[in-house]
C-alpha cells in the first residue's frame, strides 16, 4: 500500500521576495519582479529584462570551506531550504541521525564554467582556476552542496528537464516516499540569473522586447504578448510520509496527491495538447479527483504564443471554462528551471491565505485563452484542491495536485 505524502516546509527566495512573507504580500498585491537589465544590453542581448534576485550573504550561515563550491544556483537553494527546514522544524543534527533525501531540479550552471574558462584564457593555467570550480561547475551543483552541509544520508541526485526540472523533482520525491523508499526529501529548483545563462534564449528571439515597460511584458495568455522573460532564484519543497510528520509533530501545509507525467514525442522544443492532456489525466486518476474537485490551476503559461495557446487548449479540453486559471509567470517571469518547484510555493501561500494570485497584464484574450477562466485580478477565494503545470523542451510535462491538510 503507497504511503501519503505531505508538505511540512517550504522556502523561496525569488524576484517577488527572498522569504516566503515577502512573496505572498507581493502575490497577493499582484506586483512583477520584472526589471531592465543595462548589463544585457551592454553585452549584446536582443532584450534586457529579466526578473531579479540580491546576491545572498551566506557568511552568517557557512564557512569559507562551505561557501567555496557554491555559485547562483547553490546560493539560492541554500536560502530557499534554509527556510523551508526551519518552518519544518528540521535541524542538521536531527538530518545527520536520520535518512532524508535530496532531489533537486537544476539544469545549468554557465556563468560558473564560462568564469572558470575565462580565468584559464587569461592567465594560461588551468591550475589557477581554483578547487572550488568543479563542484560549482557541475549541474549536480545544489545537491553536492546541500547535501553536505546538511549531512543528509538518504536519496542524493539532481534532475535536469528543462523548464519542468523542479516539478519532477518534487514528483520523484513524492514517488520515493510513497513506496516506502524514504521519509523524508528536500526537493525543488533552482535558476542561475545572470547574462552567460540566457544568451542562447535571447538570440533565439524568445524574449519580450517590451523593454519600456518591463512590469507589464511578461503577458501570459494575453493576445498581445511578444515572449517570455527569463528570471529565476531558488524553490525548497519538504516532502515527508504523514506517519513521520505526524510522528515529528510537524505542520502539515499539504498533502501531495497526484504526479502525472509524459513526453510529447514529437518537436524539441514546440507542445503539443496531447502530451499534456495526458499528463493532466495521470495526476488527476492518482490523485482520485475529478475537474470539478480542482479549484485553481497555476498554469505554466510563460507568455509565449505557441505556448500558452497549447495549455489553454489543454486547460479547455479536461477542464472546460470554470476552473480559475493564472499563470504567475505574469510576475516573476519564466524561472525556468525553478519554476515547478516556485509554483507549488506560490500556491500553497494562496491556499494558506484564501485567495487566486492574479494573471497581471491580461488584457485582451486570444482565441484560445478567451475559452478558459483565467483571473486577472486577484480573487479571494479558498483553496481545498490545485494543480500545477510544467511544461519543458523535449516534451517532458509534469502535472502535481495538492489538497489541503
């Protein structure tokens, strides 16, 4: 018999706020964390927004030792699950005695190769590059990190798809517990923000160009949207079996009760419907819900036609025209491979807080869009039953549903 699953911390540290109080008073006044970057457009960028986060001083927390292998995308994590084992009333000591896992989402780390190969350019050696590189290097970099620092003993890998990395990792985490595998996983994603990660995006002709007004170019579903806006930081999930919460006497956000999956087969980098109806339908046959027990959905919409026009065709087909939709990405923009692990804590805070954050800058819908329930303004509303989608190159979907504790 599979074991229930449940959420008893989480941690964010995002362009809407680096703790979770910041983020939900800044979801719920529906306010975007897009800026203009001069940085890009000295560099050559098509377009320079993006969502922006502070460099966290890790100094009070680790020693040099500690912080030498940790570049953007370790930084973030560590503050986002710094966080999120504090509201789970989990501490290192108690991590070292027992079995807890690591499952984390990342799929690049380039300003830290593209500094290192710089270094060698300009000095001749490779043998200045310095020992701390490679563990910065490596797309396993958060849970190399993490791992050690929390000295964690169970499950220990990252998971890179795409722009669905933080969802799956919070999916696999779900299926490691509820066989019995594990107690306990720290999951979640984490996105570098810097220029040396999104050039290739930018020559792509993928972003918004709407750099006159950076807080209103990021336009899911919208008929007037231009493209997406890159954006990132770092998303904590801690999964636990209910026995061992409930054990621990630990605060239950959540249950997790649905994970479906499946890949489109078909174009690298286009959707297609089918790919993601089937994953809508996984999640909701494990998780023994119908369309009218779902209460919200957070979409993956990331302001791109193709894109949003596909999830709402989805959306329409499973749902019909009820359910309300919003795509947070309205906000923060596209993080990338954070972004299914930020949006499960987007969502909680709206469960936990009574209301549907709002699809900023829908203005006029599209043919498609104008089909589905997409709330622009934020609405009070309770929450029992979500659902969010990730969708990635190469046709990887991830669905999760959450039920209040």
């Amino acid at each position: 018999m599979s074991k229930r699953v449940v959420i008893t911390g989480i941690g964010i540290y995002s362009c809407l706020g680096t703790n979770l109080d910041e983020v939900a008073k800044a979801l719920y006044a529906g306010k975007s964390g897009i800026v203009f970057d001069q940085q890009r457009k000295d560099f050559g960028y098509r377009s320079a927004l993006t969502g922006m986060v502070p460099k966290p001083d890790l100094k009070p927390y680790l020693s040099r030792r500690q912080r030498m292998g940790m570049h953007e995308p370790a930084e973030y994590a560590y503050m986002a699950t710094k966080e999120a084992l504090e509201q789970a009333q989990l501490d290192v000591d108690f991590l070292e005695q027992t079995e807890t896992g690591i499952i984390f989402g990342n799929d690049s780390t380039a300003a830290s190769v593209v500094e290192a190969n710089d270094k060698v350019r300009e000095k001749g050696d490779t043998t200045l590059i310095g020992s701390g590189a490679i563990f910065q290097n490596m797309n396993s970099t958060v849970n190399m990190n993490l791992s050690t620092i929390l000295k964690l003993k169970g499950i220990n890998f990252s998971l890179s798809a795409a722009c669905a990395s933080g969802s799956h990792s919070i999916g696999m985490g779900y299926l490691m517990i509820s066989q019995g595998l594990q107690d306990r996983v720290i999951c979640g994603g984490a996105q570098e923000i810097n220029k040396e990660a999104m050039s290739s995006f930018d020559g792509l002709g993928t972003f918004s160009v709407r750099e006159s007004e950076p807080t209103r170019a990021s336009r899911p579903f919208d008929r007037d949207r231009d493209g997406l806006i890159p954006s990132g930081g770092a998303a904590t999930v801690i999964l636990e079996s209910y026995e061992e919460a409930k054990r621990r006497g630990a605060p239950i956000l959540g249950e997790l009760i649905g994970y479906g999956f499946s890949s489109n087969g078909e174009h690298i980098s286009n959707p297609n419907i089918d790919g993601q109806v089937r994953a809508l339908r996984m999640a909701m046959k494990q998780a023994g819900v119908t369309a009218q027990q779902i209460d919200y959905i957070n979409a993956h919409a990331t302001s791109t036609a193709v894109g949003d026009s596909s999830e709402a065709q989805a959306i329409f087909e499973v749902y019909g025209d009820q359910v309300p939709v919003s795509s947070t990405k309205s906000m923060t923009g596209h993080e990338c491979w954070m972004a299914g692990a930020s949006e499960i804590v987007y969502t909680l805070l709206m469960m936990q807080n009574d209301f549907v954050a709002p699809n900023i800058n829908f203005e006029n819908p599209d043919e498609d869009s104008a089909k589905i329930n997409i709330i622009s303004r934020t609405q009070e509303q309770k929450i029992d039953c979500f659902l969010s989608n990730s969708f990635g190159f190469g046709g990887t979907n991830s669905t999760l549903i959450v039920k209040k504790a």
